[in-house]
C-alpha cells in the first residue's frame, strides 16, 4: 500500500529503525505487543464497531436470498466489501476501490471462506432454488495502521452477533418459501465453526527485525509483511506474503508460533464481548412487571349494644340455639335465687326447670317460641302450688289471694325488661308475714 499522506524523512527512517533494534518502538511497545483493543456493538444485530489503537473499522452484516450456485446449490454465499473513505485516509480516493482496497477484502474473505468458518450448508433453504447470501460490509473510519487485522476482528464480531430471519417451506408444491417477522419468531445466529484471527508482521532491514501490529509509520517504513491467519487451536488457515524482501523459513516458523498464542488471545476477547452483547440485549428483551404495592386493609370497629330479652330471642341464627338457652336459664336461676327466699329443696327443683336445655322450638317445630314471661309465670305458679302445701290451713286462703295478685301483675306487664320481672318474681311474702294478720284478727275477736 502507497502512502501519500505522510512521507519520512531519512532521520525519521533512522530514528524508527534504530529503535527497533533496541527493541524499542515509537509508541512505547515492544515488538510482539498488540495495540488496545477496544470492540463495541451497534443497536441492531450484526454490527460492530473496532479500534486497535488509531486505527478505527465498522463492521456490519446483510442477508438476503439468492439463487444459489450451479456447481454448489446446496450451500450459501458469503462475500467481504471493503470501502476505504478520504476521511480515514487522504491516499484514499472515492469511487471505485483501489488495489489496497480489494487486497484487504482479498486476505480476509481467503480466511473466513477458505477456511470454512461460517457454516454454508445451513444457509441453504431449497437445494437449488433458494439459499442465504451473507455480505459483510467493511468502512475504514480512520487509518492508523495494520487495517488488516483491524478489518478482520470486526467482520468476525459482526457476523457473531448477526441474526438471520427464521424461514419455512410450504404451499401447494412445497417450494414456496415464506420468511417470518423477527417479532413472530426469533432470527437464527450463524453457524460459525472457528475464529479465524489475521497476525500481520512487519519487516525491516534484512527481514531479520520483526514486530507485530505495525502503526501507520512502521508501515512506511518498513521493508515487507506477511499476514498469518490462525484459530485459537493453533491451525493455519491462510499466510499472505505482500512482496518487499524475502523472508527466511525459520523466521517464518516463529512469526506462526507467535501468531498462534496471538490468536487464541483474541478470540477470548471477541468471545466475551460477544458474550456481554448478548446477555445485555436478552435482559432489555425481559418484560418486567411493576411490584406490587401493599393494600390498606380497613377493618370497622365493632361496637357491643346491650339487647332486651326480648331482641335476643329473635336473633337465634346468629350464636348456637343450645348455648343461648343454657345460658337464659342460668341468668333466670341467678334472679330466682338472689331475690326469693327459697329453700335448699325448692332451689334444687328449680335448676331442674331452668336449666332445661331444649326450649319450645326444637321439641316443638311448629312453635315460634314461649317468652320469658310467660314460662316465669309458669314456674311461679308451681312456686305458690308448693307453698300453699307446706303452710297450715288456716293460711290457705290468704296464700292463694297473694299467688292471684302476682300473677295477676305478671300477666299485666306483658313484654317488661328483665328488671321489672325479677323485682315481681321478687314480691311474694313469706309465710310468717302471711300468718300475722290471723294472729291479730284472732286478738281482735277476743
């Protein structure tokens, strides 16, 4: 490659060789060191963006489909384009491509397609009829050396993330081909075997200095170079000697040797910048939904009503039937025993009575229920039957006018609280209040 930007002068030629048997170089490395390399991605698949140290390549992968070859209908196609723009390089006119351009695109298409490293076999869709055409496209942004081994790492890296549309045969005669949206199914990676990876040596003096990754200056100074295209396994795949002085056999062997070790650091760097690509752009693809916020559970405060006996009967269905009615038995007993002056027998009969655990409802199913009142006035005439037996006779008829008069009352006050019944149940005298008035009307008729 002629360079017309910059000329050296014969003390820059110097200086640079002089250097170099130092084992030193312009830019501070030693002579098998690469430049930095830096390796980025675009938006869509398929698209990648170099820089070995100035030197500055975009990459980018197309695919569409094509009538395959005659002499190979069962295998795609896949071609290198190499477009060298004045703004990287004033030596670089516009138009057609001159011959550093074709030679670039020569040496890299020699070792992905010579080599086999991309799969041709699956690009086939219909043996014959259709098949996949891969193009690589390959813009030189800025010239600052070694564009071959620049070029070659991007076009690697643009088709390792390159994604294809998924396709499928059908129809009538089963050769209609139909190619589906990326958003109804998946794009399918390539098929990539190995990475070929493009070592480019220079030369100077007697062939017998060498460095590898020249920059733009070594290259104008140099004396020839030679391009060795290995894979991480340590195969050869393609070398490339570009005129200028011959080279010995076992300089040659030890350029392989490095270029070897050289490759297989380099893969490992496309293999993780690939790798990284992927991960980020499968993580923007998962959609994540909102977490969800906690929820306010408002409880209402409940508040206790004191109830008549009267509301309590009618709400049955809300406690036990059962519980309901032992516990207004017991209540009633308690009434029964803190206001009359029953003895220890009568007391006995009575929680026999109350303390019932059936009511009316359920012996009896056509029964709406017996009120309180009425059932106290049940017991209390069983109360005055009881006493009017223990008393003497002479005490009979002024007894049973008291047990009238009560029942009487009871029966007046109809649906009373259970305040007022307990008072009345409460009322009735005992037998020596009823045989006083005997005694003094006996005094009397003396």
């Amino acid at each position: 490659m002629e360079h017309l930007r910059w000329r050296p002068s014969v003390n820059e030629r110097e200086f640079i060789e002089s250097a170099l048997q130092s084992d030193l170089r312009v830019d501070g490395r030693h002579s098998f060191d690469f430049r930095k390399l830096k390796i980025s991605f675009g938006r869509e698949d398929g698209s990648s963006e170099v820089q070995l140290g100035e030197t500055h390549v975009l990459g980018y992968v197309t695919a569409q489909l094509v009538q395959p070859y005659r002499d190979r209908p069962n295998e795609g196609t896949l071609a290198i384009f190499t477009e060298f723009s004045p703004m990287a390089d004033p030596a670089f006119e516009p138009g057609r491509p001159g011959e550093s351009a074709i030679e670039l695109g020569r040496v890299i298409d020699r070792g992905l397609r010579e080599s086999r490293a991309v799969d041709m076999e699956s690009l086939c869709v219909v043996a014959g009829k259709h098949v996949w055409s891969v193009r690589v496209d390959l813009h030189i942004l800025d010239n600052g050396g070694n564009l071959i081994d620049a070029a070659n790492i991007a076009a690697l890296a643009a088709l390792s993330t390159f994604r294809r549309p998924e396709c499928t045969v059908g129809g009538d005669d089963g050769q209609q081909v139909i190619v589906h949206d990326p958003e109804v199914r998946d794009p399918l990676p390539l098929t990539i075997h190995h990475m070929p990876i493009a070592v480019t040596f220079a030369y100077f003096g007697e062939g017998n200095i060498v460095v590898v990754d020249p920059t733009y200056k070594e290259e104008a100074v140099m004396g020839g170079r030679m391009t060795a295209t290995i894979n991480s396994n340590g195969d050869i795949c393609a070398i490339q000697k570009a005129g200028g002085e011959g080279v010995m056999s076992s300089v040659v062997m030890q350029c392989l040797r490095i270029a070897s070790v050289k490759a297989a650091d380099i893969t490992s760097k496309i293999k993780k910048a690939v790798d990284s690509y992927t991960t980020e752009k499968a993580l923007k693809k998962v959609k994540r939904l909102p977490a969800s916020l906690p929820q306010k559970v408002i409880v209402t405060d409940v508040t206790m009503e004191d109830k008549g006996d009267d509301e309590l009967e009618t709400q049955t269905v809300k406690t036990p039937r059962d519980a309901q009615e032992k516990s207004k038995g017991d209540e009633d007993h308690q009434n029964i025993r803190g206001n009359s002056p029953l003895t220890g027998d009568r007391i006995a009969k009575h929680k026999q009575t109350s303390t019932f655990s059936g009511g009316p409802s359920n012996w009896d199913p056509y029964s709406k229920g017996v009120s309180l009142s009425s059932l106290r006035i049940s017991q209390l005439t069983d109360l005055a039957t009881m006493v009017k037996a223990s008393s003497h006779e002479d005490a009979q008829p002024m007894l049973t006018e008291s047990a009238n008069a009560e029942v009487k009352i009871t029966s007046s006050s109809g649906a009373a609280g259970e305040s007022e019944e307990a008072q009345e149940i409460g009322s009735p005298k005992s037998l020596k209040d009823a045989i006083k008035p005997k005694h003094k009307r006996k005094k009397n008729k003396k």
